[in-house]
C-alpha cells in the first residue's frame, strides 16, 4: 500500500542557490510492532529560480579626450540578494589600447546582501 505525502515548496524572489531539508519516517511511542524500513529519511533539493542580474547602465559612451574619463556604471538589474557577491569589471582592448589610448581597469565591485531592484 502506498501514500503520499506532498510538501508545497515557496517560490519566494531571494536568490539563495540550492537549498535542502528532509523529510523523515517516525514510529510514534506505543506502535511497538512497527519497525522503520532501510530507508527513512528522504533528502530534498529545492533549485532556486532566482537568477539574479547585474550590468551597465549604459551599453556605449562616448567620450572626448583630454576630459579626464568616462564612468562606467553597474547595477543589480534584477534578483534579490541574500549575501554579499563580488564581481569583477576590467578592460579589454579594442581599436583602443591600453597605455595608448586608455589607462586599463581591474576592480573588484561589491553588491550586498538584502540589496533589491
């Protein structure tokens, strides 16, 4: 004989990655002629659906020389953040090159956690 057990999971909007709890078999005090078969704890994985996107502001600038630099601004496009993440924003030559045209960039930006869009 079979019976189901459903447990509804929560579709909340927290990018928090793969998350995990279990379900468990119990034999209550009293029901001494049961005994728990070989497996009695199920492990479920919930797969967040939470992506969460960050960018420019801005896909091109344009800029004249000798005004000192071009700010390049980044956001969390969308998501919910629950810890803090770092992501790294640097520069690649093109027709432009570094020395020459433009000093290169390297950093390191932080977005923290409970940050929403």
């Amino acid at each position: 004989q079979l019976q189901t057990l459903t447990v509804q999971i929560i579709d909340d909007s927290i990018a928090e990655g793969m998350e995990s709890f279990s379900v468990e078999l119990g034999v209550r005090s009293g029901d001494t002629e049961v005994a728990l078969g070989e497996i009695s704890t199920a492990t479920v994985m919930i797969v967040d659906n939470d992506g969460i996107a960050i960018g420019f502001t801005q896909a091109r600038q344009r800029e004249s020389e000798g005004t000192g630099g071009v700010p390049a601004t980044v956001q969390m496009v969308s998501g919910r953040l629950e810890t803090t993440i770092t992501v790294r924003m640097y520069t690649v030559d093109g027709v432009a090159t570094t020395s020459d045209d433009y000093r290169a960039v390297d950093m390191n930006m932080t977005f923290s956690s409970l940050m929403t869009t």
